[in-house]
C-alpha cells in the first residue's frame, strides 16, 4: 500500500470554493488525498480524494434511499477511520447535516456515554446515528432515549441501507448547513453549533491563504479527534480545500505513543501540523532528542491551539527535538473556537512564539496591561492579527470598546461565524448579536495589533476585589511543585455564606498520609506566596480532573463534580 502523494505539480487552488462538495469535486481531479494509520502507526488505508468522492457519491444516494431527507441531521461517531470520513462527505452531497459524536471517554463507562450521546442526539434533533459495529448496541440504547430513530453501522457494506433507485444529488447551496459541531465540553446541555457551507468555506479561504500560507509543497499530519473542530475543520476540512495530502493516526495512538506523532512527521515529510500544549508536553517528557533517524526540518508550521499556550511546554519541546531538526521559530499560536469554524487570528510565519510578560496585580486589579517582572508577572502569547474580513474588539462591562493594552471581553465579526446554536435561540441571542458580533465569552486584549487570550470569562474568579486567572494559579502550582504535572490541578470558586470561596483540586499519585498532607499544605503554601490567596485544597485520584475533547481541563465540569460530591472519597484519610 503506498500513501498519497505530496504532490506539488497538482492542480492548485487556496480555497475559494462556494461550498464543500465543490471543493471535494475540484481535489478529485488530482492525486492527494487521506492515508489513515492504525494504533501502532502502520498506515491501515490511503484514499485519494477521486476515490473519496466516488464512495461518498453512492453513499449518499443511499442514505436517502433509505429514507433519509435533505436537512435531516445525522450522528455520527467520529472513529479515525474511512467510515467516517466517507459518510461525512456522503451527508454533504445528499445535503444531509453531520453532527461529529465523540468515542467513549478512556475511563468512562458504558451508562456515562449512553447519556452524553443522548444528550447531543436530543439536541440535534437527529433522523438518525452511525458509529462503528461494537457502539451500535450503545448507541441503539442512546437513540432509543433520544428519540432518535435509527442507529446504524457506520460500515456501508453493513448498514442495511437499500441501494437507490435514482442518481440524482442536486449540489447544496452556500447557505445550506454543512455540520453541526457540538462544543468541546458538552455535558448536561449541549450546545451544537450550526456551521454553513459559506462560512466553512470563508474560514478554510483565510486559514490556506493568509494564515497558514499554503502551497503544493504542504502536507497535514494530525493526531486531534475529529470529533473536535481542530480536528474535523484544521485537519480534514481545511487541507482538503487546498487539495492537500493528510496523514492521520487516531487520537488513542498519540496517547499510548506520543512519538509516532513525530515519526509520522519525519517519514511523511509533514509540513503542517497543530496541537494544544499538552501534545507537546508529552513529546518532550517522553521523547528522545538524540534519535538519529528523526527529521523533523521539513516542519514548517508547528500549530498551537486548542488551548491557553504555556511557555515551558513548548520551549522544552524545541530544546528536546533541536538535534531532530526542529526550529522554535514555526510555532504558530492561534486563536479560534467552534463558533467562528475554527481560526480567527494566528501568528505570522517564522515569527516564532513572541510572549508579553504582564504585570499581574495591576491587571487584575483595573484591567491595564504593563510589563511587569518576578513572581507576579505572566508570559502571554500573542496570537497575531484577525484575519482579512474579520474584525475582533476588546469591551468593557458596558461594552465600549477599549483601547490596545487594556484587558476586556472579547467580540468578533466575520462570515466564518456560525449561523445558530441548533435548536437554542437563547443562547442564540445571547452570544450573537443582530449586528453579527459574537460574544466570544473570552478576554484578552490587543497589543500592536495582534491579539493576546488571558482567558474564559466565566472561569475568572473574584476575590476581594480582584480578577484572578484560575490557570494563572494552576501553572503556578503545576511548575513550582515537583511531584505536580501539566494538568494536575484545577482552580475555582465557589459561593459560600463567608462569600467566595478558592477551591484549588491537585491530582495526588500517592497514597501515604504523609506525602499527601506535604503535597496539599505545599500547593496553598505557594499559592499563598505567590497570589495572595487563601485556597481550600482537596486532593483527588490521579485521573480524576475531568476534560473536553480536545484534551483540556474543563474546571466547570470539575466544578460541577466538586460541588456533586463526587471527589469526596478521594479525600486523605
């Protein structure tokens, strides 16, 4: 079996395709397209984009013979796997709208995803759920609660769809909708944003052309889950309306074997390729920098998203793999969400990570950004310019906007933005105003130009006055404590009859009394000294702190778990 080609003699276009299918037909035309890899990192499947097309073609004729109506939504499990891929894109020429599903949780069970799929096909409104062959009694149990009709192999050969009876598959419009993409950390109300075929297309435009600056030579290399928009839009979506070649593994591999990442990379010749911080954290505790058989020199845009970007993480990864080749000035950090497709702003090309270092105390305390050095400072990153069409602004409380270097909420406007949450026009309204601008519910500001995250609105604490940043507490703890690692703990408050309260959770490895009593008195110890802050400690299990999709903690699921109970039996004896 042989992989598709880079291919740099193909026909070439940077996106500006009215809709997806367009934008499959066009690749079609040429030898790219996707190679799948299993968890030991051998390659399981290369589908070139002609062949894509063709079994999406029938495919989709018979999913509507089957019943299935244009608009309709469907789940779909998103395995790393061809089923997938080849019904998501069947779903576009019959016009049917996708809704990704993500896998069951490593540690999860068996009743916690039955619910969660539930949860998502309910909002949805789905005609139907695909996923593979050893999910479908799971996912027959979620559809049964949802209401949802059918739930399917996503094998084609198995699925019991008839075969058609016609040829026909009138093309979607621009406005028509492409998926509906369940945010990251969909618990008990999930929100499905409801993206349409113009804004993907809008994104994947100034993503190839002003952000990532493609060209004939690129090639994706991921590891994301496609059930997350870095995955499905960055990896997927996006190469293929530049007609480039993607080398997949599924998400489980990197986990197990973070290095087959690079291995693919080095032996693929990858150019493109992203990750959250974490990624690259495990790369660099679990790597070998002095491996003579990796090359990573053909690495041109090393992506950072999906996350708040950690100076540490990333500079140990480029002092480790340095020898490999790998040069700290293609780390591109970006900014983007759900809601806007995918990006909206990244850093320019071989700038290399370029960090503000702030003084903390006077942002908290009215929102200025100064430079600032010494335990109460931070490095944040810039994450460069908006896109071209795109406009973002920093307001205030009142919502004036504000000018460079002062923190605020942040608001964007642009055709890549989503059109609806599905089936919710409160929460609608309350992020997306009638004049196109998007509540992002993050902060930040903007310095020269460029734009700069501190953060999620709804994580920032209040304490006495103050605006404390909860990761701000958390990198502290996780870097100044030896026995602690990236992920380790989560901060947040919560409303007590003295007022609010700062509980910080710390995952403990160790069972003896002792190590745990030393571990909790030193993290309220630092955080004492470094923050000013009083925090209640509670140690829970090493896996215990709950995360999205895309690998980061989620501290309003902790919360919630907190205020649960849940973590109680986790407690020192």
């Amino acid at each position: 079996m042989t992989i598709t080609p880079t291919a740099p003699d193909r026909p070439f276009r940077q996106g500006g395709f009215a809709t997806l299918t367009e934008a499959l037909d066009y690749a079609a035309a040429g030898p790219t397209g996707l190679n799948l890899y299993g968890l030991r990192g051998e390659l399981v499947e290369a589908i070139p984009y002609a062949v894509l097309r063709e079994r999406a073609r029938a495919l989709a004729l018979r999913l509507l013979a089957a019943g299935l109506k244009p608009l309709d939504r469907v789940g779909l499990v998103a395995e790393t796997d061809a089923d997938f891929v080849t019904l998501f894109f069947a779903c576009q020429y019959a016009r049917i709208t996708p809704a990704p599903l993500p896998l069951p949780a490593p540690l999860g069970g068996r009743e916690a995803y039955v619910e969660q799929i539930a949860r998502m096909l309910r909002s949805a409104k789905a005609a139907a759920v695909f996923g593979p062959e050893a999910l479908v009694p799971w996912l027959a149990e979620a559809a049964e609660a949802a209401g949802t009709p059918r739930a399917l192999d996503a094998n084609a050969g198995a699925a019991g769809l008839p075969e058609p009876s016609a040829n026909d598959l009138p093309p979607p419009s621009p406005d028509d909708p492409c998926y509906v993409q369940f945010s990251s950390g969909s618990t008990r109300n999930p929100t499905g944003v409801l993206c349409t075929h113009a804004a993907l297309m809008a994104n994947a435009l100034a993503t190839t052309r002003h952000g990532l600056c493609v060209t004939p030579q690129d090639r994706a290399v991921s590891w994301l889950p496609l059930y997350h928009d870095m995955g499905l839009v960055g990896f997927l979506l996006i190469p293929l309306s530049a007609q480039m070649s993607v080398d997949m593994m599924p998400t489980g591999a990197f986990v197990r074997r973070p290095l087959l990442w690079l291995d693919l990379i080095s032996k693929n010749r990858g150019t493109i390729s992203y990750s959250p911080s974490f990624g690259y954290e495990l790369c660099a505790r679990r790597g070998d920098g002095g491996r003579t058989d990796l090359d990573l020199s053909s690495w041109r845009v090393a992506g950072c998203g999906g996350d708040m970007v950690r100076t540490g993480p990333l500079t140990a990864f480029a002092e480790r793999f340095a020898t490999a080749g790998f040069r700290d000035t293609v780390f591109v950090a970006s900014y983007g969400m759900a809601e806007a497709t995918l990006g909206l702003t990244m850093s320019p090309l071989e700038q290399g990570l370029i960090f503000d270092h702030v003084d903390v105390a006077r942002m908290e305390r009215d929102g200025a950004v100064v430079s600032g050095s010494g335990e109460r400072s931070r490095a944040f990153v810039r994450c460069g310019p908006i896109f071209p069409g795109h406009e973002l602004e920093i307001r205030d409380e009142t919502g004036r906007a504000l000018p460079e270097r002062q923190a605020g909420r942040v608001f964007v406007r642009g055709p890549s933005l989503m059109r609806e949450y599905f089936g919710d026009p409160e929460a609608t309204a309350a992020a997306l105003g009638e004049d196109g601008w998007l509540n992002t519910g993050d902060l930040g500001y903007l310095a020269d130009g460029q734009f700069v995250p501190t953060g999620r609105a709804k994580d920032l604490i209040l304490l006495n006055g103050r605006n404390v940043w909860p990761q701000d507490l958390e990198w502290t703890a996780e870097s100044e404590i030896e026995r602690l690692r990236s992920g380790d703990v989560a901060a947040f408050s919560v409303d007590e009859e003295a007022g609010e309260q700062l509980v910080v959770l710390v995952q403990a490895r160790a069972s003896d009394p002792e190590v745990r009593r030393a571990l909790t008195d030193d993290v309220a110890a630092v955080l004492r000294a470094r923050h000013g802050v009083e925090p209640r400690v509670e140690l829970v299990g090493a896996h215990a702190l709950p995360q999205t999709s895309s690998g980061k903690l989620s501290r309003s699921k902790a919360r919630a778990l907190f205020l649960a109970g849940a973590f109680r039996q986790e407690e020192p004896a």
